[in-house]
C-alpha cells in the first residue's frame, strides 16, 4: 500500500515545497526592491536638503528690512529674524550674518547662543565657498533655477565633527529701495546638521523610515539599510542606518503559517485519500483473495475442494509421460462410521472430527500430492510419480492406520475407521473422471470386504457395481410383487437346559432370476435407497402373524437404526401387534449400537418400545465404535455376542478373553446374552462354561422357512436332540448371491 502511497505524498509535499520558495522568491524580491526605493528615496531626500536649506534662507534673506537692520549692525534685529527665529523655526544650529568684507555681524551658535566671534574651523570652511559666491555675484550671474531668487553655496561638510550641510546666501533687498553693489553684500549662512535628531525624525516622518540613525561607521546589522554620506569634497563623512520596510517578509510571515498549514493539509487529505483508495482496493484484493479460496477450498477443513483437486489432477494427467514409466494413483477415502458419530454426538463434534482426520490427512500428503475433502466424510488423493501397486497399497495401509487412531475431541474419546480405493493412470485411464469413478468402484469393494480395507480397481468391480445399482431397481420391483420376499426363522436355545425359546426372523429374497441375494448385500441398500421402512414393516408384519401361531417362543426381530428414526414406528407396531394378536412381551427387537445411542427419534422409539412391555436386544455387540465400558449407561434387555468373536473363541486366546469379558460384564449389569454363529461342540461347551445364557447358531439349525418352525418346536419338546446338529437337517437358507 505504501509503495503507492509514499510517492504521491511525496510529490504533494515537493509542490508544496516549490510552492513555499515560489513565494519566498516573490516575497524576497518584493523586499529587494522596496529597499532599492528607500535607498534611492534616501539619496532624493539629501538632495532636496541641499535645495530646501537655501530656499528656507530666501525667506529672510531677501528682505528690504534685513538689508537695512545689516547694515545698521542691528545685531539684535538680526538674531531675532535671522538667528534665532531660523534656528526654532527650521532647526539650523549655526546662524551667521557677515559683512561685504566677512566679518560676522552675528554669530548664533544652538550651544552657546549669541557670540562675537566665529570659529576658527568654520571660518576656514566657508572661506572657499564665500569667496566663490562674491566671485559668481560680482560677475551678474543669475541663479539656473528659477525656484531660487538668488544666487548661493551649498556644501556637506563635517562641522563641529557633525555632518551638516552649509548654506551660504546674500541678503539683498526685494525692492529698488536699497541700491546694492555686486560682491559686496552682507551674507546669511545656515547649518544644518545631519545627525540631529529632529532631523532624522523629520525624514523618518517623511519617508517612512524605520528607526533611521546616523552612524560615523558601517555598523549596519544584516537587516538593516545604510546610506553612505559624501563630503562635497568627496570624503565619506558618515551614514544613515535604517531599518527598510520589508513589504515582502511582513507578507511571507504573515502567510507562511497559513501556507504550512494548507500545504500539511494537503498532504493529509492526499494522504487519506490514497489510504482510503488503498484500503478499499486491499480489502477489494482480500475479498477477491478470499472468494478464490472459498471457491478453491472446503470451508470446514480448510482442504482444497474437488474443484482444486480435479485441476491439479488435471494438470498432472496432461504431464503424464506416455511410456508409463512412472504413474499416478487416484485414491477414494470414505469414513467409516462417521454417520453414526454424528448422529450420536451431534454435528459440531463429527465435523471437528473431520477437520482433525483432514489434518492428519495433510501431515501424510507430500508436497506433490493432491488432498481434497469431496463429501461429507469422503476424501481424495492424487498421489504422483508412483511406482507400483505395491507403493499405493503402502499408503493405503498408512492411511488407514492414521485414521484409526484414537480422536480426543471435547473430552470424549473416538475412533473411526477409514475404507479407500484407488485406480492408476495410464493403467486405468487418462481421463480424470473415468479414474475417479474407477476409484469409488473399488471403495465400494472395500466396503464391502469389510470395513477399514482398502482395494485397487479391479474390471470385475464394475460388473459387481453395476449389479449393485440393479439391486435397487429389483428391490422396489420386488417390494410390489408378492412371493420374492420371505422370513425365514433361526431357533435360539437356552444354555441351561437346551430348549428352544425363540426365534430370529430373517430376511430372504429369493430373485427370480439371480436366484438368493444375501441380507449382508441388499440390507444396506435398502438403508441406503429409504426402502428399508417398507421392508422392516413386512418383515415384522410376517414375523408377529407366524409367532402368534406357535406357543409361547419369542420372536426376535431385526430393526434398523434408520426405521427407529421413523416418529411413526411405535404406532405402526403397535397397529401390526394388535392386528396380529401378539402379546408384547413375546417381540424382541434386535437394534444395533447406532440405534441405542442415536438421540432424538431413536431413543424415543426405544424408550416407547419398552414401556409397551417389547424386550430390546443389542445386536453384533463389540463389532461397533462405543465401548464395552459404556454397557450399563445402554437400556436393553439382551445382548448378542457377534458371530465374529463366537466363531474365534475355540481358536483364539484374544476372543475368548473378549467373549468372556462381554459375559462378565453383562452379568454385572444385569443384562442375560445369546451368542450367534454357534457352528461346533468346542464353542458351546467353552459358551456355557463361561455362564453365557442362550445359543443361536447352524450347529443348532439355520434359519428356515416358516413351515418348517413346527417341526424344531416338537424336536425341542424331545431334549433328545436339543444341544445336538438335529436341526441341520432342515432346510439349509443359506444364501447364494
Ligand atoms: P444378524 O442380525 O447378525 O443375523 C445373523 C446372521 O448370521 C444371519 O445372516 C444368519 O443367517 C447368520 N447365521 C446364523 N447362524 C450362523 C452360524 O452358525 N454361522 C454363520 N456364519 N452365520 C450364521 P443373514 O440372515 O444373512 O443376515 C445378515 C444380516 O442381515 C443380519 O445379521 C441382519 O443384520 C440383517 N438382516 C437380516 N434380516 C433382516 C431384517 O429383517 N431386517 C433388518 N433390518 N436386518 C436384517
Ligand atoms: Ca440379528
Ligand atoms: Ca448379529
């Protein structure tokens, strides 16, 4: 901002300072030339002493009476008109009158007033100019300026050590009364001297001078004007010293303040108004700086966005040498289970999760790659300049080891896995959306594989993909139909004694074409598409009509945490138990962890659900994110002990310390367990020993179809079988995809 600024002001100030001098200049000259007139004015005034002394003498000197009272040696007549009157009237100090053979008749002096002789030095000094007088009068001369009467001497001279001009006149009659020779008149001499102060004051008046003095030396300070005084024979008697009118100055100094002051004010407003502008094109800078990165980058990690991440990607593509030699690798990470963190803890801690994992994303990045945050938990990577699959399942297996550590966000402590795809360029295309899509692809296969895995593109995915999308179509297809859909139902024993207390409804679709689709397949669709409301409702309708039918087994049905989100889903059970006749205290809901801890709609349901006397069961316990800590704050009945670990506990030492610990702690809230997937003798008799309450499983019996429930409740009334694979012979549900 300053770069701009700074010259701008800078030149101002320059303007103002050639502005400043500009004056100045003016002023100084204005000075320079006012002085030149007082010192000319000056030279005019000493010029016009000379004049004004002889003329003021003309006044007595031509006069009948003088004449006469000169002749008489009327001395007293004399000193009262020629001497003293002079002196008072125009200030002369010296007054004499001298006869035609220059003998003084009167002698004023202003210090001693009347005397008898004259002094000796003025006496030498008017010698010259007597004599010159009588000279030019005898000779007729008639005086050049008509402004003179008479003929005269005029001199400046030292006198008495005082410069004083002398003046020297006849005294002639202004009749034809008195008859007079030439040469031989009485004479008037005046002196006037130049350092009087009623003299100076005089000029002062008359000329505007400032404090004008006389001075014998050149003793005129830097502000001051002199004058040199000239003797009339040439000598340097003295000066005048005065102080000149400096129209200039007085102007400058009046107006420099004001010039200052404009000259700073300019300087300000100039500088304010190029702030202003600054700052108005700086935030303009910042807006526009801001919208780029708001339009580049994903608000909430601070990531780039897809629109960033598909340029950079675009941009090494284009660069992507053609022998293949070194690849690109597009990577699709999706978290898992970030739904159920966000529902559970509410969206400002799932998206501080995010911005935490997006964090750890970045630290993994190198400078090269690509990071970008595409969707709610989805992620890409553009990783350049691999090599091999082996280099990209590396960092896949990094990346997901980063995820899964623990997130302390807010206190609470959170885990959350991740699941990735990657496709290669040039292996699986050169166009960006191609290999994006062909990274989903093989996400999706991850997912599918099991949650926090990773898979490479693979051509087979696409078919599998595709399939997938039909799946939906054929669910809807299949909801409308009759006949597709079936439940199918799995006895549950009781440890203790080994009869049959219940049963699990679950789903089978058998696809008139593609045969039997698994649960674990179609279940997450129909979750994902919204049509898992209309399946639950069929499934439970089915369920409660066939188990009203049998004695007093319980029916254990699945649910999941998306129906209990429905605020209708207490009412429409209720509407189904009492349709069905099913006493309450015979269903069983099978929920999961998302379920239970879900707040809102969920917990409501659930709590609605037991209050009506339904018991609440916690599915595939120990496979989800809560845990095992958390057992006595969740409000259910049962827990089921997940097949993953029942079907590890008569192989590893780790399941069966997990098993067992899920045992203890359940008995230590109260809460009775069912261990699922039970396939062989070793996993019942180490079940039982560590005191777990009821079995499910194919060493029992698979789930079969409802006609076949008649024939496992009679088997069940004969403890003979009970405990044994009897059941194995019935129909085998399981499925083919
Ligand atoms: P789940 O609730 O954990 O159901 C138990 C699954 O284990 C069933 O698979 C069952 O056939 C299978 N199973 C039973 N005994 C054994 C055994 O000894 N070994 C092994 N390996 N597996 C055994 P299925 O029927 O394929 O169901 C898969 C999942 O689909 C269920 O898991 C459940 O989560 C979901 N599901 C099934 N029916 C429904 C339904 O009606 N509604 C909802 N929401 N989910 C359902
Ligand atoms: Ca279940
Ligand atoms: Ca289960």
């Amino acid at each position: 901002m300053l770069t701009r600024t700074l010259p701008v002001v800078l030149l101002v100030f320059l303007v103002g300072i050639a502005a400043f001098f500009l004056v100045y200049w003016a002023t100084s000259e204005a000075d320079r030339v006012t002085a030149a007139r007082q010192y000319y004015l000056l030279e005019q005034s000493q010029a016009e002493t000379l004049r004004a002394v002889p003329h003021q003498q003309e006044s007595t000197t031509v006069w009948d009476d003088a004449v006469k009272a000169a002749r008489a040696w009327d001395t007293g007549w004399l000193n009262n008109n020629l001497g003293t009157w002079m002196h008072e009237y125009y200030g002369y100090s010296d007054l004499y009158v001298l006869d035609p053979r220059n003998i003084p008749v009167l002698v004023y002096r202003e210090k001693t007033g009347l005397e008898s002789q004259m002094n000796p030095d003025i006496q030498a000094l008017l010698a010259p100019m007597i004599e010159r007088l009588r000279t030019r009068l005898r000779a007729g001369e008639q005086p050049k300026d008509p402004q003179f009467k008479t003929l005269g001497e005029t001199a400046v001279a030292l006198v008495d050590g005082s410069p004083s001009v002398i003046s020297v006149k006849p005294i002639v009659p202004e009749t034809n009364r008195f008859s007079q020779s030439a040469g031989n008149e009485y004479l008037h001499v005046a002196v006037l001297r130049l350092n009087e102060p009623r003299y100076l004051q005089g000029l002062e008046r008359k000329y505007l001078f400032d404090h004008l003095r006389f001075s014998y030396e050149q003793d005129a300070t830097g502000s001051e004007s002199a004058y040199a005084l000239i003797s009339s024979s040439g000598k340097n008697i003295g000066y005048f010293i005065w102080q000149p009118y400096k129209p200039g100055s007085t102007v400058l100094a009046y107006i420099s303040p004001m010039l200052v002051v404009l000259c700073v004010g300019l300087v300000m407003i100039v500088f304010t108004f190029m702030t202003l502008m600054n700052r108005r094109e700086s935030t303009q800078s910042a807006t526009e700086a801001k919208m780029r990165h708001i339009v580049l980058h994903d608000s909430l990690t601070g990531l780039p966005n897809r629109l960033q991440f598909n340029q950079r990607v675009d941009a090494e593509l284009a660069q992507l040498d053609p022998a293949g030699e070194s690849r690109l690798a597009l990577l699709f990470l999706d978290l898992n289970g970030f739904k159920q963190i966000n529902d559970s803890y509410g969206h400002a801690l799932g998206d501080k999760l995010i911005y935490e994992f997006g964090r750890r994303l970045i630290s993994l990045a190198r400078p090269r790659d690509a990071v970008a945050r595409v969707g709610s938990d989805e992620f890409t990577l553009m990783l350049s300049g691999i090599g091999s699959h082996e280099d990209v399942e590396r960092m896949c297996r990094r990346l997901i080891e980063l995820a899964r550590m623990p997130y302390n966000i807010e206190g609470k402590q959170l885990f959350i896995g991740l699941s990735v795809g990657y496709a290669f360029a040039p292996d699986h295309g050169r166009d960006r959306d191609e290999l994006l899509r062909k990274a989903d692809v093989a996400l999706y296969h991850a997912k599918m594989n099991g949650r926090n895995d990773f898979a490479g593109f693979d051509v087979e995915m696409d078919v599998l993909l595709r399939n997938r999308r039909r799946v939906e179509t054929d669910l809807r297809e299949a909801l409308a139909s009759q006949g597709q859909f079936q439940v199918y139902y799995q006895p549950v024993y009781r440890a203790a004694d080994g009869s049959l207390i219940g049963f699990e409804a679950l789903l089978r679709w058998h696809h008139p074409a593609r045969g039997w689709i698994s649960p674990e397949f179609f279940i997450p669709v129909a979750e994902e598409t919204g049509l898992i409301g209309d399946l639950g409702q069929f499934v439970l309708q089915t369920a409660c009509e066939t188990a009203a039918q049998w004695g007093a087994q319980s029916i254990a049905v699945n649910v999941s945490a998306i129906e209990l989100q429905d605020g209708d889903y207490v009412s429409k059970l209720a509407a189904i138990l009492a349709k069905t006749g099913l006493p309450p205290a015979r269903l069983e809901l099978e929920v999961t962890e998302t379920a239970v801890i879900t707040e809102g709609n969920c917990q409501n349901n659930l709590k609605a659900l037991r209050q009506m006397g339904i018991r609440l069961a916690l599915d595939d316990f120990g496979t989800g994110f809560s845990s095992l800590g958390r057992l006595n704050q969740i409000d259910v009945d049962r827990i089921k002990i997940d097949k993953i670990f029942v079907r590890g506990v008569d192989r590893s030492d780790s399941d069966k310390a997990m098993v067992r610990a899920i045992v203890d702690l359940a008995r230590a809230t109260n809460l009775s367990t069912i261990a699922e997937g039970v396939e062989n003798a070793s996993q019942v008799a180490f079940l039982r020993s560590i005191g777990c309450d009821s079995f499910q499983g194919y060493y029992y019996s698979p789930a079969v179809p409802a006609d076949q429930v008649p024939g496992l409740l009679s088997a069940a009334r004969h403890p003979v079988i009970a405990g044994s694979s009897g059941a194995a012979t019935a129909h085998d549900g399981e499925l083919h995809e």
